[in-house]
C-alpha cells in the first residue's frame, strides 16, 4: 500500500498518533473508528513517517513510543499536540455518548491523570500484546489512515 498524502480533507481534523505496535493502542484506534461516525479523526502510527515528521516539527522525541497524541487542527497555522490523558480525554469528549462522561476527569489536576496514564503505558505490552509489525486498518477504513505502508 502506497504512502496516503495530507489532503484538504484531511487538513483541520484531530490526528491520532499511535503506537502502530501495542495492542491496547490497536483496540483503542479500532474503538474509536467504530464510533467516530463524523469522520473527525484521522490516524497515523507513531512509527510511520508521518508521524515521525510530526512530532519533530513538534519538538517531541520521534522515537518516544511510550504515549499517543492527538494533534488538534492537523495542518493548520494552530495545529496543536496533545498527550497522554489530555488526549484521551479529548477523543472521549469528541466521541460523545457514554464517552463523553470520562471528561469528568478534568477535574484533576494533569500530573495526577498522567501518572495513572503513564502506569498503563508502562505495562501496556504485557497486559494487551505487542504486534510484530503495525496491523493494516479494514479496507473501509484506510482512507482514515495516513502513510499506510
């Protein structure tokens, strides 16, 4: 599969940075493309170019795996990154329904979200897996994805 360009339909939207890798990451990315019915979210893996160019331009470590990020506005002027629980947060929010609910975490204090965020992160190979190579998304889904290789 070719490498898939930013397009206009893709500029604006919220990209997620992921670890191509985990297993967690992989069901997080599938559940959010199952409820994702606007289409907000577009994805790339944190080991495909795209994502490596990305973080760099960001001044984030382009071999740092350890979290997902979501980049707001994705190729415009005030693009912006989010980790960690401030990104999950933001998909939940997105996402509405029943997700909508975990934004209550707000009320706590970054550190203190990150800290459970980083505890997961930390085992998240032994508790759900870790793939060889990045899955292919479903063929219905690939126009979601950017630098599918």
């Amino acid at each position: 599969m070719g490498n898939q360009q930013t397009t206009r339909a893709n500029v604006g939207t919220a990209l997620i940075l992921y670890d191509g890798v985990c297993g967690l990451c992989n069901r997080g990315v599938r559940l959010v493309l199952k409820r994702d019915r606007e289409g907000a979210f577009r994805f790339a893996s944190l080991q495909s170019s795209v994502g490596r160019e990305i973080l760099a331009r960001h001044g984030i470590a382009p071999d740092a795996l350890d979290t997902f990020y979501v980049v707001r506005d994705f190729g415009l002027a005030g693009e912006r990154v989010l980790s960690k629980s401030s990104a999950a947060l933001h998909v939940a929010a997105r996402l509405g329904g029943v997700w909508k609910s975990a934004t209550v975490l707000r009320v706590l204090p970054p550190r203190v979200r990150d800290l459970v965020y980083e505890t997961i992160a930390r085992h998240r190979y032994r508790m759900f897996g870790r793939y060889d190579t990045c899955p292919l998304p479903e063929a219905r889904y690939r126009d979601r994805f950017l630098d599918v290789s």
